[in-house]
C-alpha cells in the first residue's frame, strides 16, 4: 500500500503538468522534438486581401535600403507585376540589390508567361533573376518537385507569406471562378532570417555553387545580411516555428507539423484551404479529433480553378461530414487561403495545400504562429466568411451539389490526384 502511495505521489506531478499544458504549449515541444526552431519576439500582421498586401509589400519596397529578396511561384506578366518590376528597376539605381526566383512550370502553366524578352530586359536592368529547375527535355523529370514558395525578403527585416503569386487575378479575379480570395502575412523579427536561409538555399540550388562567406570584400547578400540588427522584442511575444517541405531532406514535415496540431487541438480545428484533397497522417489526425470530441470546421470553395478538384474535395468533405465536421462552401469566389487556427490559441499561414503536390511533393513553406491575436484575427475572418458567404454542408446539400456522375468521377480522379 505505501508503495502505491509512493508510485502515486511521484506520478501525480507529472500527470497535473501534462493536464495544465494547452495545445499551444503541447505543440511548441512536439515542435521542439521534431527539430524544429521556435523563434521568439515576432510581430506579425495580417494581410487579408490583395489590395493590402500589394500596397503593403510595395511600401516596404520603396523603403528597401540594401536589398530585395522574392521567390514566388508565379509571376504572371500583367499589370501588378509592372508596377513591381517598375520599382524594383527604381531600387536597383539607388544602389539596391534585387534577387527574383520563379518556378519554370509555375511560369509555363501561367495564362501570361514572364517572356524571354521580358526576362532578359530584367536582367539587363541590374535584377538578378533565375527560373527554379527549368523545364527541359525530358519534360517530365522537372514535373514532381515544384518550387510553391510565395516569399518577399526586405532587408532582412521584414518578410511576406502566404497564398498569393504576383497576379492580377488576386485583384480583379478570374471569369471562371470570380472574385480570387486571398491572404498573405508579413513578419517582422528573427523568423526573417529562417525564410532569407530559405531563399539563398533556393538560389543556390540551381546554381550548384556555394556561398562565399567572410571572405574579404565579399559582396554576398547573406554576408551583408548577417550584419544587419534584427528587431528585437520581448521574449515570449510572438513565437513562431519554421516549417520548410524539401523534397529530400524534410519530405514528410508538412505533413508531421499539421498532423501534430490537429492531435493536440482540445476544443476547435478551423481550415481553410483550397485543395483539401486530403490523404494519409493529415485525414487520419482529424478523423482522431473528430472521435475525441473536438469540434472541427473546415472551409472549401464552391468554385475552383481544377476542373477535377471540385468532385475529389467534395467526397472527401462528405468523410469529414458524416463524421461529425462542420463543412462550409464559400461562395463568394474562389477561396485560395492556406489557413489553420487550433484552440483560438495558434495558427499557421503560409504556402501548403492540403493535397499531394504539397504534402508529398512540391518545396512549401509555413509559419506556425503561437499569439493569441493573430490567431483570432483570423477567426474573425473566417466567421465573417461563414456568415456572410458560406453554405453549410448537410447530406441534402450534398445530393444536390453531386449527382451520382460527380461522385463517379470523383472516385475516379481522387486516385490520380495522389500523384499530380
């Protein structure tokens, strides 16, 4: 008896941290476990429309003292990428140095492509600008591993991410689809540092060269960088953890980190996301959570840009419907936010769908955001987008959205959509 007494007592201490713990505190050492790093002291804003994040990014720009760092997927040769390349062209004669990456496949599969022409007058206006794995014979060994990532780098300081290329259409929308729902974030802090290691990684790989570091008169940009003063907060304020998909070093982390939010979430699970095509770790975390009684939302668009998607989605919706969720279908437009918020607690933005192009495939990038605030702004976008846009999916609504044709379909392509 006394030794049970014992056994008890020394237990019992662990039990009650393990049950003061939140699903923030859990995540940040599962975090920790995994090898992630948490970088304290950030402030970070929400962008939640085009019209912002352009006007936004383009004032930061015009500030840019040493140098500008972007990394999109897609640059489309149209008018807001005018206005972006005009003042980069700017920058560059005040002495700025400017880097630009874009995806080769990104751009072929763009409706207008950056041109060699434009690409060369870039070139010969000072921007250094490279195209990621471009795409050459035989085609289909540049198909796999996409580079996905939606980054701008200014001066060290200040980075931007999320969902949005550099487009018109997330100003003025698509005809297909309608308005082209978006959001992106901008950091301030020492999280800038993981995302410009992220960039030069990315620079650097197509180049197959390495980056001269301490070498005297050396003009390297990660050089000049790691002598610029970051801004420094109180600690605590604005954790964020890194997390960065590279097909042969980290294949499974998007997958591992959404999976390790979901297990951990005690009450609410809210996603938005454009593709959730969902498979494997990511379907079964919140099949757990829906079996302990978590309450999960999940938002998807009623319109997409795939002429397949919207069938796989739909099936997999009815899954997550029949099991307890709450699915909503946005109307207003396509919604092509990547957005998750766990517990009111924590959040993460960035470039992830919930397909296997990014889980399985494509280089992505997320920041998982520990801050009460940012977290509940995007709440608030999102019961705004409930109330005032959605459809709740019920077994009636299903019937009439997918006839048996679609559904057929559905099973059909929700196989090839494993590999594409």
């Amino acid at each position: 008896m006394i030794k049970r007494l014992l056994i008890l007592a020394f237990l019992l201490p662990s039990c009650m941290l393990c049950q003061s713990e939140n699903s923030a505190e859990r995540t940040k050492r599962d975090f920790l476990q995994l090898g992630l790093t948490l970088y304290e002291g950030n402030e970070v804003t929400i962008l939640p429309t085009a019209e912002i994040k352009f006007r936004d990014l383009f004032d930061v720009i015009e500030g840019a003292e040493k140098y500008i760092l972007l990394d999109y997927f897609k640059f489309q040769q149209d008018s807001i990428c005018s206005v972006l390349l005009e003042k980069l062209r700017r920058k560059v004669q005040q002495g700025v140095e400017v880097k630009i990456i874009f995806d080769s496949f990104g751009n072929h599969d763009s409706d207008f492509p950056l041109s060699d022409t434009l690409q060369a007058q870039i070139r010969d206006s000072g921007i250094g600008i490279k195209a990621f794995d471009p795409v050459r014979f035989p085609w289909i060994n540049h198909l796999l591993h996409r580079n996905h990532h939606k980054i701008a780098i200014i001066d060290g300081k200040t980075v931007y991410t999320g969902g949005m290329n550099v487009a018109d259409y997330y100003l003025h929308g698509k005809p297909k689809v309608g308005k082209w729902r978006d959001m992106h974030i901008r950091m301030e802090g020492p999280i800038v540092q993981a995302y410009e290691e992220l960039f030069w990684k990315m620079w650097e790989k197509d180049e197959r060269v390495k980056r001269l570091k301490g070498e005297e008169n050396d003009s390297s940009l990660f050089a000049l960088h790691s002598s610029l003063p970051l801004p420094q907060r109180e600690s605590g304020e604005g954790a964020v953890a890194f997390a960065s998909r590279w097909p042969k070093e980290s294949p499974r982390i998007m997958r591992q980190t959404y999976s390790i939010c979901i297990d951990n979430a005690d009450r609410l699970v809210q996603i938005v996301n454009p593709y959730a095509m969902l498979f494997g770790e990511v379907r079964a975390a919140l099949r757990r959570a829906l079996d302990r009684g978590v309450r999960v939302q999940f938002m998807v668009s009623t319109k997409s840009d795939g002429k397949t998607n919207d069938d796989v989605i739909g099936l997999e919706m009815r899954k997550l419907m029949k099991r307890g969720a709450e699915v909503y279908y946005f109307g207003d437009g396509f919604h092509h936010s990547k957005v998750m918020m766990i517990d009111s607690l924590f959040c993460t933005v960035g470039t992830t769908n919930l397909d296997a192009r990014s889980l399985s495939f494509d280089y992505e990038v997320n920041a998982f955001i520990f801050d009460q605030e940012t977290t509940h702004q995007l709440q608030q976008i999102f019961y705004n987008d409930m109330g005032k846009s959605s459809i709740l999916l019920t077994p009636e609504v299903f019937e009439e959205r997918f006839p048996l044709r679609r559904r057929i379909r559905g099973r059909i392509y929700s196989i090839a959509k494993r590999f594409l």
